[in-house]
C-alpha cells in the first residue's frame, strides 16, 4: 500500500514538474517570440479613373488579369477629343490673326502720334512766329485768335492720338510668344491633346485587376473609379498585436508568416512600423469608457511587416489571413 502511494506520489510530481517547467518554457518562448493570427496580408490597391469623360470604346483587360506597368486597360472614344483639338488649333490661328491685326493698329496708331506731334510743331512755330507780329499791330487781333485756336486744336489732336496709341497697346497687349491671347490659345491645345491622351487608360504599376466590370458603350464620368488594381510589387502583413506584447517588438526585428492558404509555406518578414495607437481609438464609434459599465479589454496595435521574400509560386492576396512570430532577439 505504502509503495502504491509513493508510486503515486511519485507520477504527480513528476506531472506536476513537466506542466511547470512547460509552462515556463512557453513563457520564455511566448516572450521571445510574440505572435498572433490577428493578421492580414496587405498591399497597395490603386483606384483606376478616366481622366475625361466619355464613352469606353474598348476594353482590353478582364477581371483577375495580370498585368504590367503602362499596359492599356481600357480606352475612351476619342473623336469628341479630336475636334476639340481641331478647334483649338483653329482658335490659335484666329487669335494669331487678332494679335497681327493688332499689332498693325498700334504701329498705324504709332504714325498718328508722330504726324500730330510735327503738325503742333508746326503751329507752334507760326504762333511764335505772328504772335509778336500782332502786339506790333502787323497782324490783326483776329489773325491771332487764329493762330491761338489752331494750336489749341494742334494740342487735342496730339493728346487724343496719344490716347488711341494706348488703346490700341492695351488692346494688344504684350507682343509674340508672351501675348496672352496667343497663350490661352497655345494652352488651350496642350490642353486638348492631353485630355485626348487621356482617352487612353493604362497600367499605373504592375498588378492584378479586381472588380472590373466595364463594358464598351458605357458612360463613364472623370475621375470616378471604376475598378481596382492590387499591386504586387510589395506586400506585407498587418498584425494586430496585444499590448501585452508590444514592450519587446523594435522596427527591423525578423518575423516568420504564415498565410492560410500556405500553411506549410514560411514567409520572412522585417517590422517595419508599430501603430502610434491601438484600433479602437482610430475606429468610426470609439469605446466610451466613462458611462459605468467599463470592462478592461487587452487592446491590440497594428505592426506593420513586410514581406521580404513573396514567391510567384505562392501568390499573395489582400486580406488572407496569415500567423505570425517575431523574434525579439534578432535585432
């Protein structure tokens, strides 16, 4: 009896120790390598936009395609964008005409001032020239009334040539390249050659297509998106982590991944970033903690890290869910 309860004794130690130095041993492990299955792959999603609107005309990709940088997407029907050109060109070379007609009318206006100013030098000669002779009584008072009023006229038609010289300058403004008429006119074609341009969408970066639905005939406005292209150039993983963990995770520290869909395939990783608050302080409705009813929750921060080493064997997707470790001692 004495040897069954020693015997006993002896196997509850023994479990007693192991669930000890197990749970010691997870301890150290769980602080060293921090992890959780709070994450999710993620990677830039560009909205794709028509710069101008119109009709698609064609559409060249298809939902789920690969596809490359500068690769064509879908195109716009152009021709509405070629007559603006043809139009804008053609109101260039109207504006050039204006700016010549112009241009001729100061130079006239130019030869107006001139004649007027040698017509008053003129009458200001023969009023020098009678004016003494009519104090000496040579010339009749009338005789100089005349020669008054004739310079008086001279001097009004000096200062209203001058007046339509202004005009005509103002009316033209600054002459060639630096007119602003034969400006607006030139931007006006710049402009309507890229917004033709535009009726051609590509590939902003290489990628995958999503949500594409487009079809030729359909309306589209400018800049309102219409599907979207996940790059994969760069991926990474968003893990949400306790804050229980936070006080041992430092940017560069290595963390090994693995996504769902792969669960026999590692990813490397480097954090790249710790969020400067958790997610429920970000969220739409943030907890009210002042109402009474409080309950403590472990809050969690996202970590950002970054997949260093993405295998086209094992293809990435947004929003796969994924388990990762970080090891604190690597760095």
């Amino acid at each position: 009896m004495l040897k069954k309860q020693i015997l006993t004794y002896s196997i509850l130690s023994i479990v007693i120790l192991t669930l000890v130095i197990g749970g010691y041993a997870y301890y150290l492990h769980d602080k060293r390598y921090p992890g959780t299955n709070d994450a999710y792959v993620q990677a830039h999603v560009v909205d794709i936009a028509p710069q101008v609107t119109g009709e698609v005309s064609q559409v060249f990709a298809h939902n789920h395609a690969l596809v490359k940088k500068g690769q064509p997407l879908f195109s716009i029907d152009p021709k509405p964008f070629e007559i603006a050109l043809v139009k804008a060109k053609a109101n260039l070379d109207n504006t050039q005409q204006q700016v010549i007609a112009a241009e001729n009318a100061v130079t006239v206006a130019k030869a107006q001032v001139q004649e007027r100013k040698a017509e008053l030098l003129n009458t200001e000669k023969n009023y020098d020239r009678i004016a003494p002779l009519v104090l000496k009584n040579f010339y009749s008072k009338a005789a100089g009334d005349n020669v008054i009023q004739e310079l008086a006229v001279a001097k009004q038609a000096v200062a209203a040539a001058e007046a339509q010289l202004a005009q005509a300058q103002a009316t033209l403004g600054k002459t060639g390249d630096q007119n602003a008429r034969i400006q607006a006119a030139t931007a006006a074609i710049a402009e309507a050659q890229l917004n033709l341009q535009y009726t051609n969408i590509n590939a902003p970066a290489d990628g995958e297509i999503a949500q594409l639905t487009l079809r030729p005939g359909q309306m589209v406005t400018a800049y309102q998106s219409l599907f979207s292209l996940v790059e994969n150039k760069e991926w990474w993983v968003m893990a949400n982590m306790k804050e229980t963990k936070l006080s041992r995770i430092r940017v560069g520290q290595s963390a090994v991944i693995y996504v769902d869909m792969y669960p026999t395939h590692p990813f490397n990783g480097v954090v790249k970033s710790i969020g400067p608050g958790s997610g429920a302080s970000f969220a739409l409705l943030p907890a009210e903690n002042a109402t009474g009813n409080w309950v403590k929750v472990t809050q969690r921060f996202p970590v950002r890290i970054q997949i260093i080493n993405p295998s086209s064997q094992f293809p990435l997707r947004i929003g796969a869910s994924c388990t990762v470790t970080i090891d604190t001692q690597s760095q």
